[in-house]
C-alpha cells in the first residue's frame, strides 16, 4: 500500500519560524538560487505565505518562474521535508499579512534584526506536493495526554453558563488551563467608540477592568481589527501596549486636565503572546488574550483550540445579549422601590459627571465613562430624586439618553464593567443583581450630583 500524501497538517511544527528555511528558485534563463527565508507560514490546508522582505534575486526568479522548492525542518526530530510550491499572489494587508508581521517582529527582536527584517509583503504560494527527505530524524515527544479534554470541559460549563459573568468566569479558567499559562484577560468591544475595553483578567497585580485599546493596537488590537488570531514566540517592543496613551478627548482639551486612563495590566516585558477575536454572526464582539514571560510558550495546537472556544464563546455571549428583558413589573418603574435617603451627618460622596465624554468621577477620583458613565449617572440621579433603588435593563435600553447603540449593545458587560469599577474604586456604592434583567443600587450615604458641561 502506498503511503499517504503528507499534508500541511502533518508538518505544522516546521512551519512555526523556528529554524529558518531554503528557497530554491530559478530565474527565466534556468539559473538556480538558493536563499534562506525567515518565514514560511501556514495560511490554510492548501497554501502557504514566505516573507517578502527584500527586492532580490529570489523576488525576480518567482516573478520569472512561479515553481519553487523549500526545505523545512522539524524543530524537535530534525526531520526535513520539500515543499513543491507554485506563486500565486502577494498581499500587503489582510488576516495573513498582520499576523505574518507580528510574528516576524518576535523573531527579528529574537535574532537582533529588529531594523532588518521588515515585511513588506506576503507571498502567498499554492502547495503542490509535499516530499520527506529521507534521514534519521529523532524519535518526536510523546503527545500531550488529553489535550481536549480541557477544551471540552470548558465547552460543558460554556453550555450550562446564563450569565455573562459566568461566561468570563470560564473563559479565564480555559485559558488557564489550555494555554498553561496564568495571565490573561478578555476584552469587548465598544461599537460607539470601536476600542476594546478590559471585562475580565487573571494574573496580574490589578485586573485593569475599564482599560481601553485601539483596534490595530498591538497583539490584542491587530488581531481584533484582523479578526485572525495572532500569535508572538519572541519579546518584541513593536507589538507591546504601552500605557501612556491617553484618551484623545483629553490630549484635545488639555484645559480640563482630568485623567480618565485606567492602567493597561498586561506585563512589562512579555516573551509569548496569543490574542485571539470573538467573532459571532460575522461580527467582532471582543478578543482573548494570553501572555506568558517565557518564550515558545504557545503552540500551534494552542492556538488551535482556543481559536475554536472563542466562537463557542463569542456565540453563547450573542445569545444572552438582550436575553435579559422581562416584562417590568410595578418593582421597576419610575415611582417604585423607593427607599429613604440616608441622612446620619455623614459628608456626602461628590459624584461629578464631565459631558464631553460622561466621564464620573467621584470625590475626584476617576471611576468610568463612555455608555458605562451615562448609565451610572442614570442611575444616582433616579436615586437622587426619586429614591429608586431598584432597576431593570430594560428600561436602561429604552432610555435614549444613555445613547446605547441599536445593534449590539453590551448592555450586560457595561453593567459587569460598571460593578466591577466600583468594587475597585473601594465606594461605598454598590450594584447587585436581584434577577434575570434587574438591578440593585446601594447608596448608604448622601451624594452629591455635580453636572459639569465643559
């Protein structure tokens, strides 16, 4: 019986940019060249993408030519294998591209070419055949025992999850335990402003909840923005977050002099980073994110299996959102629920809201702004006025002033976002979910509303 054709999949730990591999061209006149590439990159079961770097020899053969031959080899068995590719195009933007640059990035840094190895394209190849050299490569590692179990158990609890809190919950336990790493954090995106903002992590010294990042801002955003996963081996400075960035509104009104900035928490000096998009109904809904200080710490296999829980997890976030309107009852109109205020001397909290942006502060101190900022202001003014404690969401949805956007409005994830603020900023006020779709505020002290409209 004949031996089955090898596939890219049989191969994949050649083609993670470890050991460099050999390009053999042929120009128009049968001249051979042969050159080293840097990156020889899976694009899907059938092609391949090589770094297009410089304008050489090897450039000018495939314009020529469209055949060539590369060899690459297995990191762990030295086993080498040839790669029978024809030229079929070349991209400079797009999911491969960006994530063929990030990875390019790790290795230049890696290697001390960080000013040399500047991608400026992809090369995208068709794959014709797949030949074994024949050799005495090393007996590989015995696979990793199990490696789905952990993907299935974090699909069962997925499942059986009905609150987005679990949802982050068990998306930072799978995480943890299919990538073996203790840092990670999971964003949403903001369809008003279109950043990621910071719902959950673990890991770090502060969670960062609230911090915010621009699609196309480093390994989180590109991947976000690309809606590819991208995935870096080596530290590279070119796809770090860096937290002095401020918000824009503030660097236009310097006057105001407020600091809306939550710290981003991922680590100083990463080694390996894998950022992964939720995606549900073919729109960007957030991105996973890990990060690890030691390097080669995500592997294919990895990335594979978190890329398939993020669209299980990006589906099930779709599926609560807006799963959470009860009819009101008389407990949630304007007039119920009212409790009295409390008035026992103590200094009154100064909640002040900035309109620019509805940014609130309280005593000064910076807590949320954005859609999170309108709703809290809601919120304290009902209770101000009304003596409201008790809440629904779907009044908030019905409430134009809060500018929630029509589509999808992560009504859920803003009020997650807005309790957990408060839980860091140590205030005395506190929102407590009393059921499917509603709310409790505490404030077991006076406040004061201060409206500033700058």
């Amino acid at each position: 019986m004949a031996p089955a054709e090898l596939r890219l999949a049989d191969i994949r730990p050649c083609l993670e940019g470890a050991i460099p591999a050999v390009m053999a061209t042929a120009g128009a006149d049968g001249m051979p060249n042969v050159a080293y590439v840097s990156q020889v990159f899976y694009a899907d079961d059938g092609h391949v993408a090589l770094s297009f770097q410089f304008f050489n020899k090897t450039r000018h053969n495939i314009l020529a030519n469209p055949q060539t031959t590369v060899l690459v080899v297995h990191p762990l068995t030295g086993a080498f294998f040839r790669l029978h590719l024809r030229y079929a195009r070349t991209v400079d933007s797009g999911p491969v591209f960006e994530a063929m640059k990030a990875q390019l990035a790790g290795i230049a840094s890696h290697t001390g070419m960080a000013g040399v190895f500047q991608l400026r394209g992809s090369d995208i190849y068709e794959v014709l055949h797949i030949e074994s050299v024949p050799g005495q490569p090393l007996v590989p590692p015995p696979p990793r025992c199990a490696v789905l179990a952990d993907l299935r158990s974090a699909s069962q609890r997925l499942a059986r999850s009905t609150t987005l809190e679990e949802l982050l919950g068990v998306a930072l336990d799978a995480m943890r335990n299919i990538l073996v790493t203790e840092h990670a954090m999971v964003l949403m995106l903001d369809p008003v402003t279109q950043r990621l903002y910071t719902v959950a992590s673990c890991g770090y010294p502060t969670s960062g909840v609230g911090s915010e990042i621009d699609l196309g801002e480093g390994v989180i955003g590109v991947a976000a923005e690309q809606q590819t996963p991208v995935r870096i081996m080596h530290m590279t400075n070119a796809y770090l977050y860096h937290a002095a960035v401020r918000s824009s509104w503030r660097n236009n009104m310097p006057d105001l002099a407020l600091d809306t900035h939550i710290p981003y928490p991922g680590l100083k000096e990463p080694h390996s980073q894998l950022a992964v998009p939720l995606v549900s109904a073919g729109q960007l809904r957030g991105a996973l994110f890990a990060e690890s200080p030691q390097e080669l710490r995500f592997d294919f296999e990895q990335e594979d299996m978190l890329v398939a829980f993020a669209g299980q997890l990006a589906a099930a976030m779709h599926l609560l959102d807006g799963n959470d309107l009860p009819e009101l009852s008389g407990a949630t109109h304007a007039t119920a629920q009212a409790e009295p205020r409390p008035s026992d001397g103590r200094t009154a909290l100064r909640i002040r809201r900035y309109r620019v942006n509805n940014s609130i502060f309280i005593d000064d101190d910076y807590l949320i702004k954005g859609v999170a900022g309108a709703i809290f202001w809601k919120l304290v003014n009902d209770h101000q006025r009304l003596g409201r404690c008790e809440f629904s969401n779907r009044e908030l949805r019905l409430d134009p002033a809060i500018g929630l956007p029509e589509l999808t409005d992560n009504l859920e994830a803003r009020l997650l976002l807005l309790q957990r603020r408060l839980t860091e900023h140590a205030a005395v006020i506190r929102i407590e979910k009393t059921g499917r779709g509603r709310f409790r505020l505490h404030v077991p002290q006076p406040i004061q509303l201060v409206d500033d409209r700058p």
